[in-house]
C-alpha cells in the first residue's frame, strides 16, 4: 500500500559524533608497493587486507607468479603506510592447496585477529588459472594462524558456498569482509555475489557464532547495484568495512555498464546495523580518473580497496589495487558532524515505527540557529534519493506519499547529521 507520511520538523538534539569520509586525496608518490620478487609476484600482486597493530600496519596479499599462474599469500608490515618490507623478501606465508584440493587457486583474502589468533578468510577454487571461470566447488575457505605468517588451513572445503540455481549469488562468492559484532556475540561477513543471468555482482552478509561455521541472510543482498547508467549499476563489489562506534562504514569497487573498464569507482556506504546500508550521496568518492591521474599508476584502479582509522591523526587511509602496484589516498575524518542514534526523552520520537499509516517525527525545540539551512533527504535501500527537502522553518510540515518498504532519513546542516531507518508495511 501507499501512505502518507507527516514529519513535524522542529529543531534536532545532537549527542553523539560520527565521522565522515568523502574527500579522498592520493599520496603523490603511488604506488607504494610494486612487484619485486621474481617469483612469487611475477604477473601481478593485488587484494590487500589491513590490520593497524601496536603503531605497525600489516598488510596480506595475494601474488599471481611463477610457475605459471601460480597464487600465494604474502605478508608485508609498515609503520608509516608508503615504506614496506616484505615479509621474507616477498616469499609466500600461505601457499594453495596441492592438485585435487578445492583451492589450488586463492585469491581476495581477508585478515581478522582476535583473542584466539588470527583469521584469514579467502576464496578458493579446484581451478588454478587467472581469469578462468569458476568451478562448481568455489568458496570462502579460513585459515588460522598464531602470528599471520604460518598460517594452517581449517578443514578440507570451503565454509561459504555459492547459491542455488536462481539466487542473486549462483555463480559464485568471493572477497569477503569479517568482523566481530561484540554485543550480539556473532562474526559478520559481507561477500562479493555473482549473478549467472545478469553477471551483475553485489554484496550479501553471512553470520556466524564461531567463525567457522556460516549462514547467509535471508534478505540478501545488503547493497545492491544502481540505476541503469549509475556508476555501480553492474557491480558493486569487494567491500572493506570497519566499525567505529555505532556506525559501520564500507568502501567497495564499482563498475558501470557505460563506461567500461576505461573507469573504476570506488563507493562509500554506512549502516546502523550491517544490513541496511545507505551509499553516500557524492557517490563515487574516488575513481581511475580523479586527479592527479597518470595513466601509468592509476590504470586498473582503483580496485579492492581496505582501509583504517587512525584516532592519533583523526585520519582514514585506504590502500587499493592498480595495474602499477598497491596505492595510497587518505581522508581526513570529519569530527564536526554530530548524530542522534539515542532517543531519549527530550530528544526524538518516532512513531509508529514500523507503520502502516501517518508516520509522525517529533524533534525538540533548540536555536534556530543550530537548524539553519537544514535538508531532510529520504533515500531507499539502495540509497537512492527518493525526497528531498531544504528546511527554512524549523516548525513546518512535509507530506508525501511513498510505498511500502524500509527507508532511510536523513536531516543534515553544517552543524550535524540526523540518520534513522523507517520501516513501511
């Protein structure tokens, strides 16, 4: 059904802060790991994955080298980001499994540590050459470790499978993204999904209670390609995701059926709760044509990107893949904007919430000069931006009507940035 929303807007509360990311700037010496090792980064090295540890950056990677097309992991450690070693001149830490195993080919790895020791999380397949297509037996497979170099497999098989004949992921998985959800007691993994009819790739989310064992959500995928001509409107795809207070945040690679290989993106979402993701408005952030270009570098970019925060600079800084190696870009975090997450009593009341009819908002009273030229934009779950306001009278009235499902709403100044979910049904 269609109904009609009434939102009273009057003037928000702010008392929390989030961080924004959406002004990303290159390092001006990218790239700042290239190939060295003859043999094991011989054709290409890609797909890095980050941990920030005790002021030291730690980075995994897979290589593609000799004999041919031979995949390894490979490990290398920083402490400013642009200077590199490579853990035993770049030899491989995890190598793939020998003839007849299901991953003699590895490949997008994802490293997550914890108070057992490190997991790596990695796709595999019984089909050992680059570009080829997958097998019926590819997967999400892990592997421990007591320190990131030596690494032991966990059983024989992958943990995550493709879908069924039909599902949004048939063709296959790859390239996931894990954290520990600490209050629900659960791992979370966001994946890349293939489309066999469309080839259209988006991201699905699976949970789990140990890390081994695995269930995808019922509801996937949590983001989903754009419009026709969008700059995501055929993959949206490799996600790197970290958590900082109540907010996940996502960077994930992007892929237009207009404009081709000549142009990769890279996109920005964030979710309240890992499930229901809104992309950010001045999506994409970042692109093989932002500048400073040099076709040298920025070729194949920027793809697979990971990323972290550092609290001491206030700083974000993603390391992404090129044709030319692995680069660097930073965005400085955007402290200034504040978030009401908590309604407490005079704060915000939302109510029905989920409804089936008038849906009314009621923001305390405050200055008006917190609420000065404020915008209420409404955006859907593949956020995109359904209504959209600017607010002059912080007592005015807005009607529209949309039709059933979950919303987003956002009311943002220069001052701050309101952001809940609306479920209608």
């Amino acid at each position: 059904m269609k109904t009609k929303f009434l939102i009273l807007l009057f003037v928000i509360v702010c008392l929390n802060f989030i961080s924004a990311q959406t002004q990303w700037t290159k390092y001006a010496n990218n790239p700042v790991i290239k190939k060295q090792n003859f043999i094991t980064e011989f054709y290409a090295i890609g797909q890095p994955t980050l941990l920030f540890e005790n002021d030291t950056l730690k980075m995994w990677y897979v290589a593609a080298g000799l004999p041919y097309i031979t995949s390894r992991l490979l490990y290398a450690w920083s402490l400013n980001g642009i200077n590199w070693t490579k853990y035993n001149s770049g030899a491989a830490v995890m190598n793939p499994g020998t003839p007849g195993s299901w991953d003699v080919w590895i490949d997008t790895p994802e490293i997550f540590h914890d108070a057992s020791g490190y997991k790596l999380y990695y796709y595999g397949d019984t089909v050992a050459a680059e570009g080829a297509m997958p097998s019926s037996l590819a997967g999400i497979g892990v592997a421990t470790s007591p320190d990131g170099k030596i690494w032991t497999k966990y059983g024989n098989s992958p943990v995550l499978t493709h879908g069924n004949p039909g599902e949004w992921d048939q063709h296959w998985i790859e390239s996931p993204a894990v954290l520990y959800d600490s209050i629900d007691g659960k791992y979370l993994m966001w994946f890349s999904g293939v489309d066999t009819s469309s080839w259209r790739i988006q991201i699905g989310l699976a949970t789990s209670p140990d890390g081994f064992i695995w269930t995808k959500y019922a509801g996937n995928p949590v983001l989903s390609v754009g419009m026709s001509g969008s700059h995501d409107d055929m993959w949206v795809s490799v996600p790197g995701v970290i958590k900082k207070g109540n907010e996940y945040e996502m960077l994930y690679s992007t892929f237009s059926s207009v404009t081709g290989w000549n142009t990769i993106y890279i996109g920005y979402a964030t979710s309240p709760d890992g499930i229901n993701w809104i992309k950010h408005p001045n999506n994409p952030l970042l692109s093989t044509q932002t500048l400073p270009y040099d076709s040298a570098v920025d070729k194949g970019g920027p793809w697979a990107p990971d990323f972290v925060f550092d609290t001491d600079s206030n700083q974000y800084y993603m390391w992404y893949e090129t044709s030319a190696g692995f680069c660097l870009a930073s965005s400085v975090s955007n402290t200034g904007i504040a978030v009401q997450n908590d309604f407490l009593e005079g704060g915000i009341s939302i109510y029905p919430n989920p409804t089936n009819g008038d849906l009314g908002i009621t923001i305390t009273p405050g200055t008006r000069e917190e609420f000065s030229n404020a915008e209420l934009k409404i955006y859907d779950v593949l956020g995109q931006e359904v209504y959209k306001l600017e607010i002059k009278n912080p007592q005015s009235q807005i009607y529209f009507d949309l039709p059933d499902g979950i919303y987003f709403f956002k009311i943002i100044s220069k001052n701050f940035l309101f952001t809940q979910k609306i479920i209608q049904q």
